[in-house]
C-alpha cells in the first residue's frame, strides 16, 4: 500500500506541474485542471465505496458434516456476501485453526476476490491425524480499494468446530470379552427379547401349537374366551463400564497420538459389546467435577452422544495426574455393580499399576493400554491381578492437510482448487 500512496502522490505533483505549465493556454490550461480535479477526487470515491461494501457485507462460516471419522476429509466454508454495487479484486482473510487434542494451533492467510452483487464461498478442506474438537476462528477481512490506497477492516470473530472422532482401526482380540452369564439376582430385563426368567413377564400371546401348557397364565385365561401364554424375560448381566483415562502422557505430538489410539480401542470395544448385545456404560472426566458415569446403553447409536462428548473433553495434564488417579482410585470403589471394568490407558506406568491392583475386584478389570514398539509389554508380567491387553500406537498415516487436490467430497459442488489454499 504504501508504493502505491507513493506512486499516486508522484501523479498528483506531476498533474500539478502540468496544470502550472499549461494554465496560461486556454485548451490545455482546462484539460490539466480537469485531470487534476478527477485525480484528487478519485481517491474520495475509492474511499466512499470501500465504506459502503464494507456495510454491506454479510459473512457465515459452517462446516459440511459432523461427526467425522479421523482421517476423512471436511470443509469448512467461509461464505461473503455483497449485496453492493461496489467490489473488491483483493480481498485478505485471517484466520486461525487448532486441534483440541493436541493443543496446536496455527495461522492462515487467504486472499480472495469479493464481487458486486454476488455470494461465493470460501472452501477450506482438512483432515487430521488425531481426533478431538477442529476449530477455526476468522480474525479479520481486510478490503482493499483497486488502487491499493485505502483498507477497511472487518472482525467478525467468526468461531466455528468440526468433532473428529476416532478411527475404528484397533482391533480387539477374538477371545475378550466372555459372553457373561446372566445374573440370577439381577432386577434389569432386556425390553426387546424374552428369555426363560419366570421371575419376570416379558410379554403375553395367544396359544399357538408348541407352546408349553406350563406357561399358560389360567387366571387371565378364564377371564377370556382363549388361552393365553407367558412370555418370561431375558435377565441382564450387569454390564461393563467403559473408562477412557484422557490424560496426555509424555511430549507432543505422541501424547496426542497415543491418546487418539486409546479412543480409537475404546470405540471398537463398544462395537464389540453392541455386536454381542451386552450392555456398557461409559464415563466422562472432566476436572472440574470428577468422573461421571452414563446409564447402561446397548447399541452404538444410543452410546453416541457420550462417545462423543468423551472425544469433546479436554484431556488431563500431567499437572492434574494426581487428581485423575484419585478419581479412578473413587470409581472402582463405587463401581461393583458392573460385571467387566474396562479402561482404556494411553501409556501404563506404576502408578496406574498400582490403582489397578488396589482395586475390591481386580480380577474384573480389563486393561487396554497403548504401547509403542520401545516399551515393555506389561501384559508378559504373570504377577497382575487384573487382565491386560496391549494396544500397538497408530503411527500417523498423514499429517494435518489443507486443501489437498484429489479430495472427495460430494457434500457440496465441486470448485475449482487455487494454489493459496482456498477454493472459490
């Protein structure tokens, strides 16, 4: 901007040696001064109409779909709209985006074209290699006249978030977990499928040819003009209780890394009890309020909104260790009702060991934890008390990318991809 002042400025003392040089001719002595009119007044409407677009601007910014698996791509779309007869060929936009799982954060800067009388959106493509919450922030939009001597700020502080969830690429072994036995003392029944629990009712029917004469409920059966049949109950285990321990261990980025593993095993476990219609609960940790538990789900679509919102959580810091280790030591204590126990560890160390094995019933945990091709395998320790399961790290695959060009995305229609990372 400021050649550009520059070169204009130089313009107007030329046309004002050629309005002196030329004042005295009649012909010439009009024209210099019309040019030099023009030339100091152009700038005033440059500025004008700059003020006018920038009132008649209407930013948004949303994102395509949600939740994504990690690894899948999404759009984030910036859409300007100019209801003005005013344009701008340069327009600047800063923006910044981060990852909630890693704590990275990083700035970018589009230029785009804002036209008269039209709407366009602004696509920026990503994907990741770790889940959690992606969120970007638009700063600022800076309009520029054509010249370049005048800019106008907007900042709109546009903030917008895209959970990624974790990829279902661990795999759990064939042999966990045990179908459980049903608990003769339970008081849960399934809702959707009878059994043969003559303490509880599931439904009733009308006699049909096989059906046991035992099962016939006579009472309501005198009342009406056929006979009617009990349908008993499924009686149901107590169900497992999932725990992500979301805590970052170690230096980025493999802290971020190892927890995203952790996730990922969690999400394909869930798969495996709803596979196996065995019932789990999930629970949440939060800092400031400790662990909380959900109610006991059996399909993935009714678990969802936890999975989710265990993804969503920040995770602990090594400077909350202590205060996790407590919380877990509380939950085991407070969690006998559950048949399984299943935690999901980004990296065991001692003192995760020792919560472990201090735990009423340690026979009935089960222990996920990552572990990277260096480390010791805890499982090969004969001495625990409890049943480990190791977990390989998912090495990075790719990293962040912005705007890829074979990228596949058929929400929205296909744009042409420019080489700054924006596509219009």
């Amino acid at each position: 901007m400021i050649r550009s002042k520059l070169l204009y400025a130089v313009l107007l003392v030329v046309l004002i040696l050629f309005y002196y040089l030329y004042r005295g001719d009649p012909k010439q002595g009009d024209l210099s001064l019309a040019l030099l009119i023009f030339a100091v007044i152009f700038p005033l409407i440059l500025l004008g109409g700059l003020i006018w677009l920038k009132r008649a601007l209407w930013l948004r910014l949303f994102h395509s779909k949600e939740p994504v698996r990690k690894g899948q791509m999404y759009q984030w779309v910036l859409q300007i709209t100019n209801n003005s007869i005013f344009s701008a060929s340069e327009a600047q936009v800063s923006l910044t985006y981060s990852n909630s799982l890693t704590g990275e954060s990083k700035d970018l800067t589009l230029i785009v074209p804002v036209l008269a009388r039209n709407s366009q959106r602004v696509r920026l493509s990503f994907h990741t290699i770790t889940c959690g919450i992606m969120q970007i922030q638009i700063h600022e939009l800076v309009l520029f006249d054509p010249l370049r001597l005048f800019r106008v700020r907007i900042r709109p502080s546009l903030l917008d978030q895209v959970l990624v969830m974790p990829a279902n690429t661990v795999q759990v072994p064939e042999e966990w977990p045990p179908v459980p036995m049903p608990d003769a003392d339970t008081s849960e029944y399934s809702k959707v499928r009878p059994g043969d629990d003559p303490s509880e009712i599931f439904d009733l029917h009308i006699y049909r040819e096989g059906d046991q004469v035992s099962r016939i409920h006579w009472k309501l059966s005198s009342k009406l003009d056929h006979l009617m049949v009990k349908e008993y109950s499924l009686p149901l285990s107590a169900g497992s209780l999932l725990v992500p321990v979301s805590v970052l261990c170690g230096e980025m980025p493999e802290a971020a890394l190892r927890l995203d593993t952790a996730y990922s095993a969690m999400t394909a476990v869930a798969a495996t009890l709803a596979e196996q219609e065995l019932s789990f609960a999930i629970t949440n940790y939060q800092t400031e309020t400790g662990m909380r538990v959900s109610e006991l789900y059996e399909n993935l679509a009714e678990a969802a909104p936890w999975l989710r919102m265990a993804v969503a959580e920040p995770p602990a810091r090594e400077r909350d260790r202590d205060m996790l280790l407590n919380a877990l030591t509380d939950l085991l204590n407070e969690s006998r009702s559950y048949e399984r126990i299943v935690f999901f560890v980004p990296q065991m160390d001692d003192a995760f060991s020792e919560v472990f094995a201090a735990a009423p019933h340690p026979e009935r945990l089960t222990v996920f934890f990552v572990t990277a091709v260096h480390e010791s395998d805890w499982s090969a320790d004969a001495g625990l008390s409890y049943t480990c399961v190791p977990v390989a790290l998912q090495e990075p695959v790719h990293p962040t990318v912005l705007n890829p060009r074979d990228e596949d995305l058929p929400d929205f229609d296909t744009e042409e991809l420019f080489e700054g990372g924006a596509a219009l």
